[in-house]
C-alpha cells in the first residue's frame, strides 16, 4: 500500500513538472513572437532619455526562442 501511495506521488510530481515546462514554453513564444513584432514593426522603445536599438530585440528573440523550444522539448521528454 505505500509503494502505490509513493508511485502515485511521483506521478503528480512528473505531471506537475510537464505543465510548468508546458507553460514555460508558450510564455516563452508569445516573447519571442513580441520580439519578432518588434523588429518586423521598428517599434522604438524608450528607457529614460535612452532609446532601445531595434537589435537588442534580436537578442531577446534568439533568447526567447531557444528557451521556448528547449522547454517543449523537455516536456516531450519527461516520461509519466
């Protein structure tokens, strides 16, 4: 009975851990996806009296982007 109770534990830890990689991946595409908007856009972008280059958003969407297929690929890893 306590093997059941620790395997079905394990379970819900593993199912756990697949929906945050899962969520992870989709916050990370939607980023990516703004960093693509702006660059397509040239969207300025102001910190202060300084203005953001448009090339530090290809920084962040190679970020984003790897991130996001690096958390879909560990979600197909994980094994329930």
């Amino acid at each position: 009975m306590e093997l059941y109770i620790i395997i079905n534990q394990v379970k819900k830890e593993v199912e756990m851990v697949k929906t945050y990689l899962f969520i992870s991946g989709i916050l990370f595409g939607a980023l990516a996806l703004g960093q693509l908007f702006r660059l397509v856009q040239r969207i300025p972008i102001q910190v202060g009296t300084s203005t953001v280059p448009v090339w530090v958003s290809m920084v962040g969407l190679i970020a984003a982007l790897l991130l996001c297929l690096w958390a879909f690929q560990l979600t197909r890893k994980v094994s329930t």
